[in-house]
C-alpha cells in the first residue's frame, strides 16, 4: 500500500478560498453611514442612520475625509471604530 496515496486523497482541495475584490481596507471613513460638513467655519460629523449631528474639531475631520488616522489620539481611535465611525 503506498503510503503517499493516502495522504495525497486527504489533502486534496475541490474548492477555492473566495476572494472578494470590493475588500475595504480597514481603518477608513464610514462614510456609508457618516458625513463631514461644515457651518460657520465649525466641523460637524452627521450620522445618516439617526440622524445626529456631533461637533468635532477641524483636524479631526480632516483626518477622517483624508483617511489619515496617525494624528489622531490612539483612545480617541478606539472610540471612533467602536462607533464604526472608523471601519
């Protein structure tokens, strides 16, 4: 009995690893679920699910409309992804 046969019929894979080629990376904007926007010179994020406006600092909306999250305050971060404001 070969051995190697058997080990050959017990590994081989009839089936491919899916691979989805909209893949978001993580650590973007949710900008499916929020906007930026501004009055008055002061930043606004706007919730479009519950309609909910939060001011925010201008840096930190500049931030999150260029995806550059390394300005911002590591606790700070957490809290925006626990809010999936950052996904």
């Amino acid at each position: 009995m070969d051995i190697l046969a058997n080990y050959t019929k017990f590994i081989s894979t009839d089936y491919s690893t899916p691979f989805d080629k909209n893949y978001v990376p993580k650590n973007k904007f949710n900008d499916d679920r929020y906007t930026l926007f501004v009055v008055n010179n002061s930043c606004f994020l706007f919730d479009l699910f519950d309609y909910q406006s939060y001011p925010i600092e201008k840096n930190l909306s500049e931030s999150l409309k260029q995806n550059d999250f390394t300005k911002i305050n590591p606790k700070l971060q957490l809290e925006l992804k626990q809010k999936n404001i950052i996904i």
